[in-house]
C-alpha cells in the first residue's frame, strides 16, 4: 500500500527493506508530547488567522487530547507504515475526526515539525538535567560541609602532595556543576527559538503568526530564517558538548570514588545500597555504580560525536540524514541522567574514614612546602633556598625512615641551623590546612564558607 500522508503519486509500497531504514517511530515516538504540543498551537494559530473555522479547529484539539491520553494509556497502536510520530498522530487524528484533521498540517512541514518537537524535547531534556545537576550540586555541599575538617591527602600525579580536607575536594566537583550548569543554560537560551512555520523550508504563503505559535509553546521569538530553522540543529550539537563535559566531570568524580573505595586506598565506604558483590569472591565489595558513572560518558561522547558526524558537510536545508540525531541524543542525554542521579545517591551515601585519610595525608612528606614556608615566614630566607632545605630535611626523614615532625630539633638544625623549634607549628597536618586561608585555599573555615555560599544559593 502506498503511503496515506505522500503517496499520492506512488502506486506501489516500499519495498521492505526501504522500510527498515526510513522509519522512525520506534524511536521518535518519545516525541509524542512535544508532537501534540506543537500540533495544539499550531491549530490554534490557525484558527486565530482565520486559516481554519473555529469548528474544524474545536474537533482538531478536541481529537489531539484523545491522541495524547491513548498514547499515554498505552493504548495508541504505533504503526511503521506510517514513518514517524508526526504521521503516526495525523493518522490517528483523521480516524478520530474525520475530514478536518486533513486542515491541520496546512502551513506547515515535517521538517519544521520536527525540527519545533525535537527542539520542544531536548529542552525539557535539558531542564531535567539542570534540576538534577543541582540536587547533585547540594549533595556534594552538604557533605563538604560536614566534611570540612576531615583532613585528606591532596594529590598531584596522583602523588601525594599537600594535605587537603575532604570538603575542600568535594567542594571542588560543586564549583564543576556550577559551570555545567551555566553551559546548559547557556545552550538553553541560544536553542529557545521556535522553527515552526518555517514550513518545508521557504515560509508559506498563509497568513499564519508565527509569533503566536512561538509564545505558545515557551519559546522567546521564532526563528527569523526559514532556510536556517529547518536545517539547524545545533541545538543538539551544544547540547551534547555541554552534556559531554558534565560526563567528563561525572567520570573523573566516579573514579576517585573507585581509588578511594579500594582496599589500599579504603579513604570511604560505600553501604551496601551502592555496592554490589561478587560470585566467587566473598570479601568483595565492588563500587558498580561508580564504574558504570565512570563509563557512561562513552555514550554521551558518543552522540556527540555521532550528531557532529552526520552534520558536517550536509547542505542546506533539512535532509533525511538529520533523522540519525534523535537515537543518539536520546540515549546520550538519558544516559547522563541516570548517572547524575546514581552519583547524586553515592554521594549522599558514602562515609569518610576519617582515620585512614588523615593517616595518608602524612605520608610522603605532605607538610615539606610547609616546613619551606615557614623558612621564607620566620627565617626570611627566599623560597628558592628554603626548598632547598626543606628537601634536604625530607632527604634526612626519609633515612631515618619517620615522617617530617618525627625529626628531632637537632636533626632539622643539622640541615641549617638557623631552624628553631617553632618549626613543629606548621609540621601537622592538621596545621598544615588550617594555615591555607588563602582566597580559595584548603582551610576548613574556608571550605565552611564556601559551602555555605554554595548552599545558599541552591536553596532556591
Ligand atoms: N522523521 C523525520 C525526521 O526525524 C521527520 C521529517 C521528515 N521530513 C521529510 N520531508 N521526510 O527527521
């Protein structure tokens, strides 16, 4: 059979394979809101125009709220031959009203359909993902927080380096959200611009307000080129950098979650809600969560990579090419989703061995640019040559096999003996992070601030 919607020309079907690869339904059926939405306004519009009677447009809407409560009862039987969400409601819609439905798709196209539905999609897409970012934002704060004074190792090379606290680090991941977010809503600003009525690609004749359609649907304006409106999508293109990026962030997170739940690291716990054990090995405690975070970003990437792919060197205006952008963003997009929410749940879920991280922040030395610091500080001695005397202390340390403040007066005056005993003040960790007060440092009363700034403003 030939196609119902087109085929006006076509005196034979497709051939099956034809099929295969023009439909879209099994995945752009999750367009079905934003398809009835667009449908809804663009109705409306039309009968404000004077372009359909006020009765044909009555039975329009009247037929598109049947549609909408089948689909979503699960009783709306999609069907293949008939391509896509926009054909699959149209259809419907005409089984349902009758000759009327036929006035619907005056004035308009598939390509600047689904150009408003995909756009109507990956910003509501995008207004989850933001609340969710957010959530993420408060967990990290609040156990920042209450962690502001748990002292850790902070690592360079993955080396320890200086102490740090485990708020400040995880206050490090809120700063991260932040501008995630800002990139989203970013994206969200420039994409809020509505195609409908752009038509096939040239505008239309009718006297349609394209405005109207536009404030209806929560877009700012409408799209000022029709050429443009049926042919951008970057849209999606930004969208899936800025989801990229938070991925990046998410997997970076996700894998120190996995060092610091590893038994010669064993810094946090996961409870039993976030760790999954093994069949053979009765001892294991496995961060599934936070590998399946690390990896998530494959699919995320992936889309982006895809959508950028299938855009490069495609000529104005739509082409069916532009059909391949739905799986991926879909999955990438729902992807990142679920692995904000399972990061949002290790999150509020892991605890701090306090003990075990402060144990480590002493190891290797982690207080030397202390110790030569405190040479510039109390010697006034440039800390070009107090580095070298603070190595020549970590040298004499690691001879006798004991950490820095294990050193005896004596031994640290045998390096220079202008070292007095006030030296030990700066040699703890614990003295060693609550000396950072710098703007942005480790200090605990610093982390606190900061958290507290962070919280406040994600209040709301
Ligand atoms: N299913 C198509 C897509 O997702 C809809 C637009 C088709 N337009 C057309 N002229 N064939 O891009």
């Amino acid at each position: 059979m030939s196609n119902a919607m087109w085929g006006g020309r076509y005196a034979s079907g497709p051939a099956a394979v034809m099929e295969d690869i023009n439909v879209s339904i099994d995945f752009d059926k999750r367009l079905y809101r934003q398809d009835i939405a667009g449908s809804k306004a663009h109705a409306a519009m039309l009968r404000a125009q004077g372009i359909v009677s006020a009765a044909d447009e009555a039975a329009i809407q009247k037929g598109l709220d049947q549609v909408l409560a089948e689909i979503e009862a699960g009783s709306f039987t999609f069907k293949r031959s008939l391509e896509d969400i926009h054909m699959n409601v149209e259809a419907r819609l005409a089984e349902i009203i009758g000759a009327p439905a036929g006035r619907l798709h005056t004035a308009r196209s598939r390509n600047d359909q689904v150009a408003t539905d995909f756009k109507l999609w990956v910003r509501d897409a995008v207004d989850g993902l933001d609340a969710q970012l957010k959530d993420l934002a408060r967990a990290l704060a609040e156990k920042a927080l209450a962690e502001a004074a748990t002292v850790m190792p902070g690592f360079t090379h993955l080396q320890v380096a200086q102490p740090t606290t485990f708020g400040h680090h995880l206050m490090a991941y809120v700063e991260m959200v932040g501008r995630d977010r800002t990139r989203l809503a970013d994206a969200r600003r420039r994409l809020n611009e509505c195609p409908l009525g752009a038509a096939a690609l040239c505008g239309t004749s009718f006297p349609i307000d394209r405005h109207a359609t536009a404030a209806a649907l929560g877009f700012d304006r409408p799209t000022a080129n029709s050429l443009d409106s049926v042919a951008d999508r970057d849209f999606v293109m930004e969208t899936l950098a800025a989801a990229t990026i938070t991925a990046v962030h998410l997997s970076r997170l996700a894998e120190e979650i996995v060092i610091w739940c590893s038994s010669p690291f064993s810094f946090i716990r996961l409870s039993d809600a976030f760790s999954t054990g093994s069949s053979i090995m009765p001892q294991k405690r496995n961060p599934d969560a936070a590998e399946l975070v690390r990896a998530k970003v494959g699919r995320v990437l992936g889309g982006f990579t895809a959508i950028v792919t299938v855009l490069k060197g495609l000529p104005l205006t739509y082409q069916k090419d532009m059909q391949e952008d739905k799986e991926p963003t879909m999955d990438a997009l729902t992807s990142l989703s679920l692995a904000i929410a399972a990061m949002a749940g290790m999150v509020r879920d892991m605890s701090a061995n306090a003990g075990v991280m402060k144990k480590a922040a002493g190891q290797g030395y982690s207080t030397a640019t202390d110790l030569a610091d405190w040479c510039v500080r109390s010697l006034d001695i440039p800390f070009r040559d107090s580095h070298h005397i603070a190595a020549r202390c970590v040298g004499l340390a690691s001879e006798r096999g004991v950490p820095l403040h294990k050193l005896s007066l004596a031994e640290l005056q045998s390096v220079d003996k202008r070292i007095t005993a006030d030296v030990f003040s700066v040699l703890s960790v614990a003295r060693s992070v609550a000396s950072r007060v710098s703007y942005g440092g480790t200090a605990p009363k610093n982390v606190r601030a900061q958290a507290r700034r962070w919280l406040k403003k994600l209040a709301d």
